[in-house]
C-alpha cells in the first residue's frame, strides 16, 4: 500500500492510494479512525490493514490531483536517525571535499540524528538561508519507517520491525555541518527535510529492498545508484541500534546517500535559489522541492 498524509479543507488525513495511483481514499471513509499516521503506523493490526486493501480495491476515492498533499509524516516524534558516508563512493568524494570531516577508517556505521520541526512536502521549499549558508547540498536517501518498538533485535529479524519506506531529502548546510564538527546544526535548518511522498509498506518490497535511487538537479541527473550499495544495510542498523536504545514505533533512519552531491563535484556546485531538486526511488516514487 501506499499512504500518504493529505490535508482536505485544512484537517489533516492520512490516506490510501488506490491501484490506479490516480485516486486517494482516506482511511476514516473505510472505518479506520486513526487521526495522524504516527497513530496509523504504532496502532495498525493486521486485520485492519486487510480491510483497508479490500475497501481500496472497491472503491475509487477522490481525485489525487483535487487534495493537497503534505509529508507523509508531517511532525515526526523525534529526531530522524541519519547514517552518514553509507555508500562508498560517496565516502570518497566527501573525503575529497573535506578530508579532516569526512576522512579516515570508518569500521562502524556513522550515526547522526537530524531535527525536524516539520517535514515538507512534495513541492515545498528548501529555504536558501543566503546571511548563514554558503553552501547548501541536496542528498536522496531511502528513508526506513519502524511499525513497532525494537528493542534487542536479531539481524534476521529486523525486516519484521519496518512498517514502510519513504524518500527523504538530507538538505545540508556544508559549512554549518563541517564548523560545528557535529552535524546536527547544518543538517537541522527548518525545511531541510522534504520527505515523501508517500510511505509505501514493507510487504510490497523484497528483503532487503533493491531500488534505483536517483537525484536531479533542474532536471540534470546528479545522484544514480542502487540501494544494494549501502555498506551498512537496513537489518544491520536496525539490529545494532536495538541492542542499545529502543526503536520506537515511528523512528525514522535516513540510510545514507549515494555519491553525486554537490560538495562532491569537480568543482562543488551548491544549490541556490530558483534551483529544483528532484529525489527518486523505484517503487516509491518522485519528491520535488525548489529553493528560494
Ligand atoms: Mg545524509
């Protein structure tokens, strides 16, 4: 299934897509009463999502076209869990970049977490902060959506814990991230997640999942990559983090990005204002957002 959060006459609704991709049917019209999709994803049983496919497949919804889409996950409930340098050739251009930030062994995955206040949309601006941000970056990530508390998981577990999967856009602040040492300030401005458009469940994917992942820049193709290059994969995380800190039902983790970002460019070509910024991954779909 792919859900999505929409807003109909300024309330908030979580919705479905139906199998023409044309139509939305909202999840209270098929007797579902959950207000938010934190509330879907953490109270969800099995035999309420079959209810939800059946009625989707008789009904036809309203027109997508007709409703304002909003990030499926407007407010999320903590900080996103971001991996950083998790492809490698991505690691390499980095590096190049900036070899004292992004340089040296990196035996264990690189955990970072990123504040959002609010989530955008498919659409939504990416504000260019000209007084505090010289060097603004786009990154396309497979972002990873937890249906239920983890806590101690087993690697050949973990695909049981992902409720869905949803496209993110790591927007970065080069100078913020790397003048801080920590990341969390330039990678946290508000509007510097753009997420969605939907959150397409787990079932409809192999484990793990293996997606073209893309990005473009004024419709010139800057990231172009597979998901199976990730060094640490999704039940590696999972696992790992578990076994130290519960995973609530909700938590977020960016994978990481493919190589083609701005800073790793020959020379760096940041974005600026007027650009639009395109991330794409197979079986989700297509996230555009426009700096100014
Ligand atoms: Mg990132």
């Amino acid at each position: 299934m792919k859900l999505l959060t929409y807003s109909e006459n300024g309330i908030e609704k979580v919705g479905v897509l139906t199998q023409d991709q044309a139509h939305v049917v909202s999840i209270e019209e098929a007797g579902l009463s959950y207000k938010t999709m934190n509330a879907f994803i953490q109270n969800i049983t099995i035999e309420e999502k079959q209810v939800l496919e059946n009625y989707i497949k008789e009904n036809k919804g309203i027109l997508k076209d007709a409703i304002q889409i909003q990030a499926p996950i407007p407010h999320p409930q903590q900080d996103i869990i971001c991996l950083g340098i998790n492809y490698m050739a991505h690691a390499v251009e980095s590096a190049r970049y900036k070899e004292e930030a992004f340089g040296g062994e990196r035996p264990y995955a690189v955990y970072f977490s990123k504040r959002v206040n609010r989530a955008g949309a498919d659409g939504s601006i990416i504000p260019a902060y000209e007084n505090l941000v010289d060097s603004l970056d786009y990154e396309v990530e497979l972002a990873v959506i937890i249906g239920k508390d983890a806590k101690n998981v087993r690697q050949e577990d973990a695909f049981e814990y992902v409720f869905g999967y949803t496209i993110i856009n790591d927007v970065s602040a080069r100078n913020l991230q790397t003048r801080h040492k920590q990341w969390y300030f330039g990678k946290s401005l508000d509007g510097f997640l753009p997420m969605g458009p939907y959150i397409v469940t787990e079932d409809c994917f192999t484990r793990p999942p293996v997606l073209s992942i893309c990005s473009r820049v004024n419709g010139e193709l800057r990231q172009n990559a597979t998901t199976d290059l990730l060094i640490f994969g999704i039940s590696h995380v999972i696992s790992e983090l578990s076994q130290g800190m519960t995973l609530k039902a909700g938590t977020i983790i960016a994978m990481g990005t493919p190589a083609g970002v701005g800073m790793g460019m020959q020379p760096p070509q940041f974005l600026k204002s007027g650009d639009e910024i395109t991330c794409e991954i197979e079986g989700i779909g297509s996230l555009t957002n426009y700096v100014r």
